[in-house]
C-alpha cells in the first residue's frame, strides 16, 4: 500500500493550486471585459449602468466565491483580492463618470415643488425656484412649455430659472420640466405655473 509523501503531498498541492489559478485567470478575463465595458460605455455616453454593475457585482460575486470554497495559495489569494478592488474602484469611478455624463440620473430626474407657482401676465422679472432630485451641474436644464431657459445650478436639489420681465404673455397654464437635452430620457415630471391677469 503506497503512503503519500511528503513529496506527493506537495504535488497535489501544486495540482490544486494550479486549478484555481485556472479558474482565476478565467475569472480576470471576465473582469478585464467588464472594466472596458465600463469605459466603452462611459466614453459612449450610454444609458447602460445597471447592467454593467450587474455584470461587475456577478464577477465580483465569482472572484469571492473561489475565495470562500477553496483553500488558495497566499499568492492566489491577494490576486483575487486585487481583483475585487480593481472591479469595486472601476465601478465607482463609472458611476460618477455616468453622474458626471447625466447619464446616472437618466428616469430620476424628479420636481417636487416650484416657487413662485403663480406669476402675472407680462409680469416684471422673476426667478422661480425648483426643487426635486438628481439634478446634475452642468447638465439639467429647466423647460417652459419644451422650451430651454436660462438655469442656475445650486445643488442636486435646487435650480433657480430667472426670468426677463414679460416673459409670460398669456393668461394660463404654462408647463415646466427639467432634464439634459444630449439625454431624452432624463425629462422630468411637469409642475404647472399659473400665469394669471
């Protein structure tokens, strides 16, 4: 009856080893393409975030997985984790490119609330003031009736659109919107200004 050595011992390990390095590299093939996805898409300006994070957390999911159900060589083991780190640090940095685009916010650009609602016709100058979420510097405008106004970025809750004197001409309701006009689907919901005589 043969008794394993110590020798027979080491190889099996190195068998082993050499396995998960397999499954590894196969793994950080799958993270290099969800890297350049990322950047493809970032550089395209697509509306493609979600499952570009989905692809990266499934690999991110693989990677820590080989971590837990097998017994990894040190070395292995810090490659893994090196991995895991580069995917977390390249999906923030996509997301806020995407932010930075206007493209993140794109189906959550909301208004909860104008200021001044009411305005008289051929009023003098005025500045209302909106309020809501995921508004982006430099890229949300503020919409009367489809039309693009002048817009002031405050922060990511607050846009102030000043208002020449006589700029509303008739008696109604008028119809204001924010978005990105590079992105349509980033429109939000309408808020009514009531313009009375």
């Amino acid at each position: 009856m043969h008794h394993p050595t110590q020798l027979d011992r080491i190889e099996a390990m190195l068998v082993k080893i050499s396995a998960q390095l397999i499954q590894l590299e196969n793994t950080m093939t799958l993270t290099e393409q969800a890297l350049v996805n990322l950047q493809t898409a970032v550089q395209a300006e697509e509306d493609v975030e979600a499952s570009l994070v989905a692809l990266v957390e499934t690999v991110v999911a693989e990677l820590n997985t080989l971590l837990r159900t097998n017994t990894v060589d040190a070395t292995v083991a810090q490659a893994i984790t090196a991995q895991v780190n580069a995917l977390t640090a390249g999906t923030a940095a996509a997301k806020k490119a995407f932010i930075d685009l206007g493209v993140a916010e794109a189906g959550v650009l909301s208004i909860s609330g104008i200021s001044p609602a009411t305005v008289p016709v051929n009023g003098p100058a005025v500045t209302i003031v909106v309020t809501g979420t995921g508004f982006v510097k430099d890229e949300t405008e503020a919409f009367i009736n489809g039309e693009a106004v002048k817009t002031i970025f405050v922060n990511a809750t607050t846009l102030n659109v000043p208002l020449v004197a006589g700029f509303f001409t008739g008696v109604g309701v008028d119809k204001l919107t924010v978005g990105d006009p590079d992105v349509p689907a980033t429109v939000s919901n309408e808020m009514d200004i009531t313009v009375t005589a």
